[in-house]
C-alpha cells in the first residue's frame, strides 16, 4: 500500500513538475510578447511601385528601430507584399493582427489597398501609419482616429505640380488617369485647382490598374484634344512609360506639357537624365537637401543598395521613429492596448527626425511639413548618381496641405 501510496504521489508530483517546467517557457514568452512592438511593412514587393517602397521601406522602418536604440521593450519589423490587391492587403493584415499581434500597419502603398486596410485598422483598433499611398481621403472622408498620413497626398500633389504649371500658362488640360482610387484622386484635386485658376479640363482618360505597358492610344487622345498639359495621374512604371512613349511621340517637340503629377526620384533614375530632364515633380523629401537628410542617407544606404531613398522611404523612417518615440512615453501596455491611444500620443508629441525636421500631426491624421516642387537636372547639370533635383520653390508646411476645415473629415468638429 505504502508502495503504491509512494508511487502515486510521485506520478502527481511529477506531474506537477512537468507542468510546471512546461509553463515557464511559455510564461517567458508570454512576457516577452507583451514587452514587444510589432510593426508590419505592408507595400509592393514585386510590382510596378516596388522600388518607391518594397524593400526599401522595410530598411528605413529597421533603421528607425536602430536610431531608436534599446529603451526598455523590444521590436520586431514584419513585411508581406500586398500586390496592389485590397483583398490580398486585407487578407494580410488581419492575419498580422489577429494571428501574430502586430500593432502596427506601416507604408501600405496603393490608395484602394490603403482605404480596405484603414477599415481594418479602425475596427481592430490598431495604428496605421501610411507613408506611400496618395489619397488625401484618407484625411478627409476616410479619416480615422487610428491613422496618421506621413508623407504626402493628391490635394498637396495638385497645388504644387500642378498650380505650378497653370501660373506658366498650362490652362487647358487632358488627364491620363490610373483608373482606381489614387488616380482619381489626383484628376479630382488637380482639376480642382486648374479650374479654380480659370483652366478647363478638356478631358479624360482612364487606364487599366494594374497597369498597362501600352499608352499610345491613350497620348492620341490627349494629343487630339489639343491640350496644351497632359496630366499623368499615375504613379510607378505607369508614369515612366508614359513618359518614354511621349518623347517618342514627339509630344514635347510639338509644345505640349507633360504634367507628371506624382514622380519620385526613382522614377528619373529609371528614366535617365536624358529622357527626365526638365520634368518638374513635388517631393518632400530629397536625399541631398541638406545636412541632416544626407546623414540619414548615409545611415540606410548599405540596407538598400541600388535603390535610394525618396519621401514615401523617409516617411517609413520618420512614422516609425515618431511612433517609438509616442510607446516609450505612454508605456508599452497601453500602446498595445489601443491603437487611438497611441494616435493620440503622437499627435501630442512634436515631430523630429533627419528626413523631414520638426513638424506636427494635425487632429484629422495629417503630418504637416514643406513640400518643394523640383525640376530635373539635365546630363550636364548632374555631379553623380541621383544628384538628380534642382529646388524650383517650397511651400511651407502650413500651406502645402488641404486646410483642416476642408476636408470633411469626422474628427474635426466645426
């Protein structure tokens, strides 16, 4: 009896034992999830927009966690290829949330896929920092309190680019439009702006997204409209064929304006100088700008070699620094906890960083900062590899964006 007295007891403290060794793993790693931010870089990995974000997105969010340092929590960097697809965007970003805690939505490029996952992040209470998407929706109609739009949108896109070519007697337009959210977008802001200036818009036309490699028929049209801008709502490989077909076409020659709306600096250097030069473009940020820009470039530029950094790479760096910075001040539980909580704390908290300096986040979502309307350097002009720019004029950051009060956003009490 004794025996199996003896024998019973140590099954039951065996088992007790071996219950309780299993659980400390699991106790550490629950602890150890508790103490780490995940930040999930959704974007185009292999598309036509792969180069103004993809990869390169993903090294400057890491190198704003490196900036950042150790200050007590722990951070991991995810990153998927949405494939300019709302449904596969949404797919991955519930997954992200629901299955592997990430806290976080960063870049997200394309406007639709930009719009589903704003959706996602409002209902599941997460932070979506958008860097690459264009809408300025999603400040106005589609804001939310769980986002912040970094970089740049449509509205400010249309003001500089495209009041720019107005004042130099652009008043009669015809759009090429990419034919879903963001291209329409940009038309409906340009237009907009080339009306209010005493323009016309004499016409339009949309292409296929994703995209086409084709735009000869399209050109016709804007040639036969006899207009003297075509405007390029488009973005990506959309914009640099277009752009290369037109001078084949000899569309320049014949004094019509090709208005590129939305071109970054990877898209002069798949262009060339040859073909680029002359072309003006609206960034906000531009690696060679000035002294803290160029020491950021320095930092990431092993991390995304051959690419460079253009404003949608710098706003990954800049929301991810911004953001660290908003955790370490609240605490990680409770930007864990709430997605708007942690919205808030950002917009309380002044921005600064080497891409963009200070600035602010406004209360519908909006970070503000100048923005600079370039034009391209010819061959002879150029010192190097992408010293591509030349500074035609800024506008200050309380002006490059639509006014608060003007964009219909829900947030923003009259």
């Amino acid at each position: 009896m004794s025996i199996g007295n003896t024998s019973r007891r140590s099954v039951i403290a065996g088992a007790a034992a071996t219950a309780a060794w299993g659980a400390l793993p699991y106790r550490k790693a629950s602890a150890q999830a508790a103490n780490t931010i995940k930040i999930g870089v959704l974007n185009d990995g292999s598309g036509m927009y792969r180069d103004i974000s993809g990869p390169t997105a993903a090294a400057c969010a890491r190198q704003a966690v490196a900036d950042f340092g150790a200050r007590g929590f722990n951070v991991e960097v995810l990153v998927a290829d949405h494939q300019n697809k709302p449904d596969v965007g949404s797919n991955i970003a519930r997954q992200w949330i629901d299955r592997d805690g990430v806290d976080v939505l960063l870049d997200v490029t394309t406007s639709s896929v930009a719009l589903a996952v704003n959706d996602i992040c409002r209902e599941k209470n997460k932070v979506h920092l958008n860097s690459s998407a264009a809408t300025s929706d999603l400040t106005g109609r589609a804001c939310t309190p769980n986002t912040i739009h970094w970089t740049y949108d449509t509205w400010m896109l249309a003001k500089s680019t495209g009041g720019a070519m107005v004042r130099a007697g652009g008043d009669s337009w015809f759009f090429i439009t990419a034919d879903y959210a963001f291209g329409h977008a940009l038309e409906r802001d340009t237009g907009g702006f080339v009306r209010a200036a005493g323009g016309r818009v004499l016409g339009q036309v949309r292409t296929p997204f994703p995209g086409t490699t084709d735009f000869s028929s399209f050109l016709v049209q804007a040639q036969a409209s006899r207009a003297k801008v075509i405007g390029l709502a488009n973005a990506g490989s959309d914009t640099t064929n277009c752009i290369k077909q037109a001078a084949e076409f000899g569309l320049t020659r014949r004094g019509i304006k090709i208005a590129s709306l939305l071109m970054f600096l990877n898209d002069v250097h798949a262009l060339g100088l040859q073909t680029a030069q002359g072309l003006v473009c609206t960034e906000t940020f531009y690696w060679d700008m000035n002294d803290r820009t160029r020491r950021f470039t320095d930092r990431v530029r092993a991390a995304m070699a051959p690419n460079m950094p253009c404003m949608t790479h710098a706003g990954c760096y800049a929301g991810v620094l911004h953001y660290l910075k908003a955790v370490q001040d609240m605490g990680v539980t409770a930007a864990k906890a709430s997605g708007v909580a942690a919205v808030e704390r950002m917009k309380a908290m002044p921005t600064d960083d080497d891409c963009f300096g200070a600035g602010a986040i406004r209360a519908d979502g909006r970070k503000i900062h100048p923005s600079y309307l370039f034009e391209v350097k010819t061959p002879a002009e150029s010192r190097g590899p992408w010293d591509y720019y030349k500074l035609l004029q800024t506008t200050s950051a309380e002006e490059a964006f639509r006014p608060v009060s003007e964009g219909g956003c829900s947030l923003i009490r009259s």
